[in-house]
C-alpha cells in the first residue's frame, strides 16, 4: 500500500473526495509520480500523454489534476469549457521555467524558419509560441514527421539528444534539464548493477545521455511500466522518480524493483496530499486558466501532437 498517512485518515478522506466528486460531476488526474494515495483515489493514472488524451475527451465538468501545473494548464488548454483545478498551486515544474517566450522569440529571430518542437513539460506562453509539441512517449515520432533540417527542441535537452540519437537526425538543443532525474549519476547505476546482476536497467529519457547509454530499455512512465509488465526479467532497475514503484508494484506484485538512487523524488509532484484533493474539490480552487489568446495558438500545438 505504502500509504504516506495512515489507513483511518486515508478512508475519511477518500470517502469525502468521493461524495464531493459526485456532487460536482468531477474527474481525478493523477501522473504515476504523485503519492501512492493520490493515485489510489484518482480516476485515472497516467504518464503525460495519457493524462492530456483524457483532459481533451472526458465529459467532467470539473478535471482536479494531481500533477504539476504546465500538465493542468495543458487541459485548460483542450478543455477550456471545464474548471480545471490544480490541489497546490505552488506545485511547479522547474524544467519548464528554464525556456520562457521571450527567450523562445529572440532565438526564432536568431534563426528565421527554424521549426520548434515543444516538450510538454512547458508554460502555454512557450506552446502559442512553437509548431508541435510532444511528450516523452511521441517524442520520437514527433521529430520523424517534420521535414527539413533546422528543429529546435525546448526545454529537454536529454530527451531532444535522445530522440535525435534514434532518428541520426541532428538538432538544435535548449540546455533544459530535469533538476530531479539530474541528481542520478552513472555511478549509482553501475552500483545498482553490481547489487542487482540480474536486473533490467528502465530509465526515464529525462534522465543524462551516459545514464541512456547503461539502460536495456527508456521510455516514458507509460512505457517503463508497460516494459516492466511485458518483460520475463524478474528484478528491475528503475531510473525515474520514486512515485512510479506504486504502479509498478501494482502491476507486477510478484517482480522485484529497486530505485536506482533515493534522491529521484520530485518535490513538486509530492506537493499534492489528499486533504488538498479534499479541500480543492470543496472550494474549486486553485483554477488553472489560460488567456484566450494564448490558448489558442498552444491548442494548436498540442493538437498536432495529438492528431499524429
Ligand atoms: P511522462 O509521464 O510523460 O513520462 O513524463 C515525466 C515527467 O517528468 C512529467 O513531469
Ligand atoms: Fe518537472 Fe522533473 Fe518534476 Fe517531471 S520530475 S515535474 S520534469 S521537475
């Protein structure tokens, strides 16, 4: 269960989100890296394309997204008809402010005609701003159906460097990173190894090019999870945050799975707790919103990921 309250508080709670869900015909998001409770109250889990696929189609009135905020935004973006609320406001994606508009504007003037391809992980001031955008799941895809040769890839630039390794296509990289998939190093992979001899290395694209390199498999959560399910190996590696081993072991009661450094906690995506699921649903609030203007132009961005 790995429940970070105790079972009591755990039931009261989520008796009370479930008769304020069905009083404001509501739906729970949660991304695979939120608390092990959050996901066990939510709706649906998923990694980030998974959980904008379901913000675009559901019929909720109201969408609480236990995430970060750029994935809530996302779904103000498609679903501009729905109160999108967001539990803890403050529950920001550091990657995401390293690109702003500005800084987009003034290199796209640098280079006339370049195409930009936006990770998700970014404001919707930097989506109105690029041609596509996509996840770690599509990112690959995504880079394969545009032409030509000048493509600036924003804010990741371990996933851009992932993606253009597998195409043999080159592309201009913005120097973005995830603070938290930074923090593992080579070495704590080579020693998980020698611990671990007989476990799958499945590590997140966010994470450094020499860390890729060590891996039997990358992939989005979705896919390390679906990796996980699929593979005869019994004992896994996992090189992502610590949030995941909740689905995995849900997944896969029976397989082993170690962490491959205990400092890969995002504390942004631990910022929502149940009592704030309870207490946003009571309050709708915090609203995420998006200027209309500015909505828009990233629904198209996003529209041309999610039409491929
Ligand atoms: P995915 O769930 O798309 O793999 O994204 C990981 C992530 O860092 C979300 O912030
Ligand atoms: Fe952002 Fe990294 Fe946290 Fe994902 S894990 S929300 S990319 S800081």
């Amino acid at each position: 269960m790995n429940h970070t309250i105790s079972q009591d508080l755990f039931q009261t709670l989520a008796t009370e989100i479930k008769v304020l869900k069905q009083e404001h015909k509501a739906i729970i998001l949660a991304h695979y890296y939120q608390r092990p409770e959050v996901q066990d109250i939510a709706d649906f889990v998923g990694d980030s394309l998974q959980l904008s696929q379901q913000a675009a189609n559901t019929d909720a009135e109201v969408i609480v997204f236990c995430g970060v905020h750029f994935m809530a935004e996302s779904a103000a973006i498609l679903s501009p008809d729905k109160v999108v609320i967001l539990p803890e406001q403050n529950a920001g994606c550091p990657m995401a402010d390293m690109v702003d508009a500005e800084g987009l504007r003034a290199y796209k003037k640098r280079v006339p005609g370049v195409q930009v391809v936006c990770y998700v992980n970014s404001s919707a001031e930097v989506k109105a701003e690029s041609d596509i955008c996509c996840t770690s799941s599509n990112a690959v895809k995504v880079v394969q159906s545009l032409k030509g040769n000048d493509i600036l890839f924003i804010p990741d630039e371990n996933l851009g460097r992932y993606a253009a390794k597998i195409l043999g296509r080159s592309l201009q990289l913005w120097p973005g990173y995830c603070k938290t998939h930074h923090r593992l190093t080579k070495e704590d992979i080579l020693v998980a190894k020698k611990e671990h001899p007989l476990a799958k290395t499945i590590v997140h694209p966010e994470c450094r090019e020499e860390i890729c390199q060590e891996a039997d498999y990358v992939g989005s959560t979705a896919g390390l999870i679906g990796y996980a399910k699929n593979s005869e190996a019994q004992e896994f590696i996992v090189g992502t945050e610590s949030g995941i081993l909740h689905r995995l072991h849900q997944v896969c009661p029976e397989k082993k799975f170690y962490l491959a450094s205990e400092r890969l906690v995002c504390p942004n995506m631990k910022l929502t707790t149940l009592a704030k699921v309870r207490d946003g649903l009571r309050t709708l609030s915090p609203r995420v919103t998006v200027k209309e203007e500015i909505r828009v132009r990233a629904k198209a961005t996003l529209e041309r990921m999610l039409a491929l």
